[in-house]
C-alpha cells in the first residue's frame, strides 16, 4: 500500500475539496416539493411551519401540480413543515432538521441540498480506489509479485468495487425514481453491501470449499492424519459454516422491535457479513497471487539459485517433494548455461532435523552432483530451520563469494508465494521458480500457505478490519432506517 499512499491521501484530499465545494455551491436551503391536489386556478396554500424561530418558508409556486419551496435556517433544531390542502386540511407533513453548520435536510428521507452530487463524487472516489488496486496488482513485477502489497491490492479491490458498483446503483435509483428511492435508500443499500456480496459469491464459496473438502480428504488417504494436513478440510468447514450463518443472519431470519432495536440488529447483521466479505476478499487476493507467483516464469540468466530444502528419507534419498524442487534448479540451471554460456552457482539450503541422518543441503548437493551439476558450482547452505533462515543463511553464502544478490528460489508452487515474502525481508532481489506436486497435496498446502501470510499481517489486517466495521456500523446506527 506504500506504493500508492500519496495517490490515496491526494485523491482523499480532492474528494475533501469537491465535497465541500459541492456543498457550498448547492447552499443551506432545503428544496421541497409536495404534491398538491388543487388546480391552477386556487389560491396557493400558507405553509405552516411550527417552529418559526428555526427556518422559514419562501419562494412558494405550483409545478406540475407539486407545490414546491425553500426552506431557509435561521437557528439549529427541528422543523416542522404542514403543507394545507384547498380544503384547509394537511396533505402532507415534512420533518427536517437544521445542522449546526446550517443545512436543512429530512429526518425522513435523510436528503439534503446537495446530495446527489455528494454521492456522485464519493461513487467516483471508489472506483479510483479499485482501479489503483488493480492497477498496482497489474503491474507488480520482480519482487513486488511476491509483496504483501500486492496480494492487498487484488483483494481490496473487490471490495472496493463491489461498494463501488453498490453506490452508483442505489444513487442511479435515486436519481431516476426520488419518490420511489429515497436518500435513506442509497444508504440502506450502502450498509448493506457486505450482505449483497456474500450473496453473489455464495455459489463459488460453497464450489470452492467442496473442491478443497475433496482434495483434502484424497490427501488423508495418502497421508496419516495430522493437525497440517486437515487445514484444508477444517478451512472449507469454517468457510461453509461463516456463510450459511451470515446468509440465514441476513436473508432468512424475521425481526421485529422498535427503531432502535432495528439500527442495532442491523448493525450486527451488517458488521459480521463486513468482516466475513472481507476475509473472502483478502483470502481470494492471497489464492490469486499464489497461483500468479506458482505459474510466474522467470528468464534464465541468474547467477545464483538458491533450492529451498525440506523433509528428506533416512536413507538419503529425496523424496518427490524435495526432488522437485532440486529438479526445477537443475532445469533453470541448465538453460542459463545454454543461452548465456554462464555456469550459475547453486545454494542447496538446509539444515539436519532431529529425523534426518545428514543437513538436507548435504542431501540435495549429493543430488545435484548426480544430476551433473559441477561440484564447484555448488555452496551448500546447512545450517537453516526455516524458510525465512534458508534464504538469510544463503544470503551470507552469497555475500562471503561476491555473488550478486539478483537470484531465483526454486521451491514447491503452493510455497512461491509466501518464499518471496520471506525473500525480500532477507535482503534479496528474488524471484521464485516452481515445481509441481500431487493434485490432492496442493490445495491443502497452498491454503495452509495463504492463511500464514495473512497471518503474518494480522495487525494490518486487524485495523482495516476494524475501520470497514466501524463504517457499517456508523450508517446502521445514523443513518439506515
């Protein structure tokens, strides 16, 4: 978000500046219009207003057989409004209020001088917003495809454009039909984007959660059941369980009580589909770059390629996993050397874990030397733990030579991704290559892999989420109903 925080906060300070101005230039005066069942030729009706110390009525004519004023402030406080018919009887009654800063608006229909523009201008600030998203997902290259930043932008996008799509809608209504559709609508419908959301995505939720179910349950039948290897399935169950709550929260369950009994029960309907959506949005970003990152192709030319261990057998041997990605290295290795002539140097990083009989770097460099790669080429890396030590340890290896920090990772593809993140927090200039796994392996790993580096940002996540509640919130409890 860094990249784009001064395009934000400038396009925040423009919205500021039009708002305002479209505020001033529509004045304090409230402009009503009130069908009138008289004809031209009766004498046009004294409109009473009851507090008269607060605003007053002027400029009073008949068109199109609406009888229509100005209400103008005087002093702060509520507005009584009775419209007579020709028969002296009310044909209609307006409630409004005068702000502080002087504004008249309706307590009925929320409408105020100026509100469409109001609209139109925060309408068109949510689509900036989700095409700088887009755009900073676009373009994100090198590095940047593996940032954080660039899984937020992809699926703050989402949100911000189905807000966005949300508001033009309900503002077009109301527009069209004012009668029909008032201001109280467009903010109805505002709060309850996160509902309309959920039902829209519902069907590919409910699709994507039975295909990680089964390709988790294909893993147990291949794997002995542990805590990692049922994430997928545990993952698919809360997915299921999040949306059928919040859709039966929304769309099924009946309410009934006073107004403010009402504004509560919808903010909490409102506030749990708000943070459901945008767990789905963020958790889609974190699927869409991982899969970008796995199919992502890197030009060979690199001078270095660092092969991320892992788990190997106690006889010494790589299992597929481990193969992989040693095979991926040994493929990139070799188109450098055919179309630059350049022998890159290989990091195989890994240290010894208590069930190993050697460091897994040592394993793989027995295995890179049988697949031809010169032993003098080879710097194993053998004392990391982790994905982060693997490539800070390599680092060192590389600065100790005099190679450049410009490198390749090669890894499984459900752990790209995330390496990358781990990459650039280690100083390096990298870019993944991927080797492929087993269908039913990948899903469960991949989705263990988005959930933790989500996880590694849940303060950031934390705020956000909270600010996006808070907003519902507000126009649950002001200014729906």
């Amino acid at each position: 978000m860094r990249r784009y925080r001064r395009q934000v906060l400038v396009l925040l300070g423009i919205l500021l500046a039009a708002l305002t101005a479209a505020r001033l230039l529509a004045g304090n005066t409230f402009r009503a219009s009130v069908p009138w069942p008289g004809s031209p030729g009766d004498p046009l009706p004294e409109i009473q207003v009851e507090e008269t110390e607060n605003a007053r009525v002027e400029n009073l004519s008949l068109q199109n057989g609406c009888l229509t004023f100005d209400v103008v402030p005087l002093n702060t406080g509520n507005v009584t409004v009775t419209v007579p018919g020709p028969d002296g009887e009310a044909v209609d009654t307006l409630f409004l209020f005068v702000s502080r800063t002087g504004t008249v608006s309706s307590l009925e229909t929320g409408e105020f001088p100026g509100d469409l523009a109001v609209m139109a201008l925060i309408t068109l600030f949510l689509f900036l917003i989700s095409a700088m998203m887009l755009h900073g997902f676009l373009t994100a290259k090198g590095p940047e495809l593996y940032a954080y930043s660039t899984m937020f932008y992809i699926g703050f996008f989402f949100f911000a454009l189905i807000t966005a799509i949300t508001m033009a809608g309900a503002a077009l209504n109301h527009l069209i039909h004012p009668d029909s559709y008032s201001l109280r609508y467009v903010y109805d419908k505002l709060g309850s984007t996160p509902g309309f959301s959920l039902l829209c995505s519902l069907p590919l939720l409910l699709a994507f959660s039975l295909a990680l179910a089964v390709s988790n349950i294909a893993l147990l039948r291949h794997n002995r059941p542990r805590f990692q290897n049922v994430l997928g399935l545990l993952l698919s169950v809360l997915i299921i369980s999040g949306a059928v709550f919040c859709f039966w929260l929304v769309f099924i369950r009946d309410f009934s009580g006073s107004l403010l009994e009402y504004r509560i029960d919808n903010t909490v309907r409102n506030v749990c589909c708000a943070a459901f959506v945008y767990f789905e949005c963020i958790l889609a970003g974190a699927v869409i770059c991982g899969i970008r990152a796995a199919r992502h192709r890197v030009p060979p030319g690199r001078e270095v390629i660092i092969v991320l261990g892992c788990w190997f057998r106690p006889d010494g041997t790589l299992p597929p996993l481990l193969r992989g990605r040693a095979d991926r290295a040994v493929e990139y290795w070799q188109d450098t050397l055919e179309k630059t002539g350049r022998e890159a140097y290989i990091i195989p990083s890994g240290g010894q874990g208590p069930d190993e009989p050697m460091p897994e770097a040592e394993a793989l460099r027995a295995y890179l030397i049988r697949r031809g790669i010169p032993e003098n080429r080879i710097l194993p890396e053998t004392k990391s733990a982790s994905t982060y030590q693997n490539l800070l340890f390599s680092r060192r290896i590389m600065a100790e030579n005099s190679l450049p920090l410009r490198c390749v990772y090669a890894t499984t593809n459900y752990h790209v991704f995330r390496s990358g993140m781990w990459a650039a927090r280690a100083g390096l200039d990298a870019e993944g290559i991927s080797s492929r796994t087993k269908w039913w392996f990948w899903p469960n790993a991949f989705m263990r892999e988005c959930i933790g580096v989500i996880a590694s940002r849940w303060k950031q996540e934390l705020v956000l989420l909270l600010g996006l509640t808070a907003f519902f919130a507000f126009l649950s409890m002001t200014l729906i109903g």
